[in-house]
C-alpha cells in the first residue's frame, strides 16, 4: 500500500550531484518541497533546473563549519515553514593507506560524515516532532559492515553514522519519527573514482538506484517499517 508524501518539506544534504541530485529529482517527482544544501551554489542551481516546476530553496555553505547543519534546518523553516524529512546523503570519502593519514584528515571525514549529520538531525528533532511524516534517511556505505583496504575512516564514520542511527530511531520513535539507513555498495559517481579507481562504470549502481530506496521509504510509510537497506552492485557475491 502506498502513502502520499506530497506538500512535505524534505531537506537533502549533498545536492549538488550525485545521489543527492537523483533524490532531490525523484522527491521533486511526488510533490515534496525541496530544500537543498551544498557546498558549491552553482551545482545546486543545475540541481534546481533540473526539476522545474517543484518549490526549491537553496542553502549553500561547509558542513564541516558548525553553524551551516542550523542554518539549513532554519532555511527549511523560514522557506516553507515546517521540515518533515532530512536526508544526511553529503559526505567524504578516502582511499589511502592507514599510516599516512593525518589527524586533520581524519577530522575533515568525521566532521563531514558523522558530526554534520549528528548536528542536522539534533536540529531538525524539534520540528519533526511536529510532523505527521517525521522521516530521517542516512545514507551510510556497505563499507560500514565490511571494512574495505585503504577506507579505514571512511569505514569508521559509516559506521558511527549507522551506529548513531539505530540509537536515534530508538530513541524517538515513539515520537513518530522514523529512522531509516542506506548502505550502498559502489554507486557510479565521482566518490567512487576516489574510494573504488579499480571500479569500471560497468554494472554499477546508479545514483537512481538509491534516490528509488529513499522514495520507498516515503511512499511506504505503512505499518511495515524497513530499518536499513543494503546495495550490492549486480557483479558483487550475493550477501558477501
């Protein structure tokens, strides 16, 4: 049975391109009100014209810098007046041997991938509470479950990433949030040529792919409540 997420506000990290820019189009697709962060003002605007018609605002700026997670949630609220979904997708990625890695390196990861997502959510908190469709999607990696060479804090902030998520969703789901995880495996875009460079764009997953999972999510806000979704790409050993 499907649900109708429609007129809701969803916030969306990293939507400049990539998987942020396929969820803002598929969202966009229902009817849901858009607003989307990044770094670059000028990858949000392609973004945006990319799905005409739908009500957009955009909110650029660093999520490493601790005032910008607020300042979303509070475009969200002066742009459309509520938030009822964020979706944490921005995040870093590393390929480099363990021992070569710096403390600002690693800090330039985990800020990105875990603290910015910790200080969205614990913004957004008092206004989903407010929602009759309270919804946070994390979007992790498979490298959360299965540490890969050269990913060591990569893995780590997935990992904290998912680890943070299931206390959340524990926390607050008797207030009628739902907290719900995506760890893909490699998805074709330009993270990947960093993370995975031995990778060919050949049987891929596709950033539709995933912007498909979080709009299941939205679409299916039933009494069945999926927790976390895993990704493989067609060419990698099933439940390997």
């Amino acid at each position: 049975m499907k649900t109708d997420p429609s007129g809701r506000v969803a916030l969306i990290t990293g939507a400049g391109g990539g998987i942020g820019r396929a969820i803002a189009k598929r969202l966009a697709e229902d009817g849901l009100k858009l607003v989307l962060a990044g770094r670059t003002e000028s990858k949000l605007i392609e973004t945006k014209n990319l799905i005409p018609g739908a009500e957009v605002s955009l909110v650029t700026g660093d999520l490493t810098d601790p005032a910008f997670p607020k300042n979303c949630i509070e475009k969200a609220i002066s742009a459309f007046g509520r938030l009822d979904i964020l979706i944490n997708n921005a995040g870093l990625a590393q390929s480099q041997p363990f021992e070569t890695i710096t403390p600002d390196e690693y800090d330039r990861i985990m800020n990105t991938n875990v603290k910015a997502p910790f200080l969205l959510t614990q913004a957004a908190l008092p206004h989903l509470r407010t929602s009759d469709y309270a919804t946070v999607i994390n979007i992790a990696s498979v490298t959360a479950h299965k540490g890969y060479p050269l990913q060591s804090v990569y893995s780590a902030s997935k990992h904290a990433l998912i680890g943070m998520s299931k206390s959340l969703a524990n926390e607050v789901y008797k207030d009628g949030i739902r907290v719900h995880v995506i760890s893909p495996g490699g998805v074709f875009t330009d993270m990947i040529r960093i993370t995975r460079p031995d990778l060919s764009e050949e049987g891929m997953i596709l950033p539709e792919d995933i912007a498909e999972i979080a709009a299941f999510f939205l679409e299916h806000r039933t009494n069945a409540v999926v927790d976390e979704v895993q990704v493989h790409r067609v060419g990698k050993e099933p439940f390997a």
